[in-house]
C-alpha cells in the first residue's frame, strides 16, 4: 500500500463523509507532500483532540516511509 492510499484509507475510515475524502500527491527529490482534504464538518475529526489523531497519522506515515527512505510531508487542507 502506498502512502497516498494509506492516509486515503485512514481519512475514509473517520469521516461521516468519505466520499468528500481526497488526497493529492505532490513528488519533490527528497520528500513527497500529501494534500488532504475533508468536508468541513470532518476537520475536527481528521485533527482530533489537541491534534493527536493527525499527529498519529503522520506517524505512521513516517514509519511506512522509513522504508523507502524518502520523507512524507502530510498537509491536512481546510
């Protein structure tokens, strides 16, 4: 599974609207940037409390990128 599909599955997972749930990826040399955007009434469920959902995201993200030894950057666009 690649990182644009993960960060897809999860956002899908939590939102009450999935099918509002894109991802955009963005390659650079030396980090990919993902682009996600929710409707507006799911932002809160994206972040979560004090931001620690979007902080375990991004971190799961970091350990799936540790493998292919390129940085992923997730934006969460409101």
């Amino acid at each position: 599974m690649q990182h644009k599909e993960l960060v897809e599955f999860i956002a899908k997972s939590l939102v009450d609207n999935p099918a509002q749930v894109t991802v955009r990826e963005t390659e650079g040399e030396q980090a990919s940037t993902l682009e996600l955007s929710v409707a507006r009434d799911d932002l809160g469920k994206i972040i979560g409390k004090q931001g620690r959902t979007a902080r375990a995201i991004r971190t799961l993200l970091g350990a799936v990128s540790a493998k292919t030894k390129k940085r992923v950057v997730l934006e969460i666009l409101e």
